[in-house]
C-alpha cells in the first residue's frame, strides 16, 4: 500500500495535468457531498423581485427568470449529476467487465450471446436508444441510470473481452489453473483483477459520458424533472434567454458541466498512471 501511494505521490508531483484533474474531482466530491450545506441560498425559492440580476456580488452566478440563485442551484445540482453518474458506471461495470470478461475467456457460445448483445446496442445511436429507454419506462432517476449504464455496456464489454482473450492463456493463469483452482476462480481472481487498471480508466471517461448523457436527456425533456436542480434543465432554461442578453443562466451550468466532463477525461490518464503496475517499473 505505501509504494502505491509514494508512486500516487510521484506521479501527482510530476505531471500538474494529473493534478489539477484530481483537485478538480476533489471540488466537485465536496460540492456533491456538501452543496446543501455550502449553498447560500434556497435552491428552489422563488424571488420574482430579483429575477434576471446578472452576476454580483450578492449572487454570483446572477439569478434566473423566477428569481433563483444559480451559484447554488448549480452548487447543489452535483450531488445529482454526480449521482446519476457514479450509479450508472458501476452497474454499466458491473454488466459488462463481467459479462465480457466471461466472453473473452471462456469463447464459444458465451463470447457470441455477448458480442451480439453488444452489437445490437451499438446498432442504434446511443443517445437515440437512451432516449427511447427512458421515454418508456418514465423519466425517473432510476430510468436514466438504467438507460445510461445500458448504452454504455458495450464499452466495458468489448474492452473486457479483448483483455481477458489475451490472458487467458498466460502463464500465471496456467499456474493458478495448475494449482487447483476452478475456472471461475481463475477467473475472478486472477484474470479480472490484471485488467482492473484498463477498467479504471474506461470509468473515468464513462463518468463524462454519463454526465453529458444525464444532462442532454435533462435538456430536451426527459431527464430529471423541474424544478429539481440539475445542470442539463439548467442549460436549457438559460437558452431560451441567450438572445436577450441573459448569458448568466446558461453559462455558469454549461461551464460546469464541461468542466465537470474535462475532470473525468484527465482523471482516467492519472489513474492508469497509478494503478498500472507496469507504470511504477
């Protein structure tokens, strides 16, 4: 545990990009954790008298067209995004390393039920089959973690796959087969754990999709329903008051949420760098 953490240590020092991504994800775990909390107004209080105040610095993202503070709507609005996100890429993880690191390692007909599943999701647009998804099944949070992690299966997947079918046959694999242990064993506890570090980063980037997914679902409609804070509603209420000079409304929730999807991007190289064995030889 020491050696990873003095090479976390290392590679944070030496490469500021990897740093800054890791601050930026520490912001947005404390806003997620404590925007309720940090947040200096109601959320979802109502003030018509202060509708439309651009940036000051009583608010500092200004106000929106009912009067609310968007510093803390964005603010309190993480938990949300940052929610969705995380729920949908662990059962996305879930669904598909092990589906198809099962795939990649056993063959047969087990590799072709998963390739073909894989392949029917990938048919579709992916942002065309999340919308269908959650128009029928309801525009409920679940739903969208259900779609988001659906579109994504594929990813983890095919990565999976192509991981586990060129270990399976390595040389410690055979001495843990030789040692007694069953396939599933092998599999579980030799195979997965040497291709975690390639899943790590295949998270990270998720967590931007997942975002980007949640918060364009949220702009059109079938996201996360008014008057819930939730950055893509946010974007597309600030929208229709572009052309009228109120850039705030949309500004503030739209550069956070590329900021937010810009994290998880570099975070996934920063990871690879920490967990890759072959990175500390």
């Amino acid at each position: 545990m020491l050696p990873l953490l003095r090479h976390a240590r290392y590679v944070l020092s030496e490469n500021p990009v990897t740093g800054l991504a890791f601050g930026l994800f520490a912001l947005f775990l404390i806003a997620a954790i404590f925007g309720p909390v940090l947040a200096p107004y109601n959320p979802l209080q109502s003030n018509a008298a202060m509708a439309l105040k651009p940036p000051s610095a009583a608010h500092w993202f200004g106000t929106d067209q009912l009067g609310r503070d968007i510093f803390s709507r964005v603010l309190v609005a993480t938990r949300l995004d940052l929610t969705i996100a995380f729920a949908s890429v662990i059962l996305a993880f879930m669904l598909g390393a092990l589906s198809g690191v099962a795939a990649g390692y056993f063959g047969g007909w087990t590799d072709r039920i998963v390739g073909r599943l894989a392949d029917t999701i990938m048919a579709f647009p992916l942002f065309v089959l999340a919308m269908g998804i959650v128009a029928a099944l309801g525009n409920e949070v679940i739903n969208i973690v259900i779609a988001t992690a659906i579109i994504n299966f594929p990813l983890y997947a095919r990565v999976a796959r192509a991981e586990a079918n060129v270990r399976r046959d390595a040389g410690f694999v055979e001495a843990a087969r030789l040692s007694g242990n069953g396939e599933t064993r092998v599999l579980l506890g030799h195979v997965l754990p040497n291709i975690m570090p390639i899943m790590m980063v295949q998270m990270s980037l998720t967590m931007g999709y997942a975002i980007l997914n949640a918060a364009g679902l949220s702009f059109i409609g079938l996201g996360v329903r008014p008057p819930d804070a939730e950055w893509g509603i946010m974007v597309a209420e600030g929208a229709n008051f572009i052309q009228s000079g109120e850039w705030w409304i949309a500004l503030f929730p739209g550069a956070t949420l590329m900021l937010a999807v810009f994290c998880f991007n570099l975070l996934g190289d920063g990871l690879r760098d920490i967990i890759d064995p072959r990175m500390r030889t």
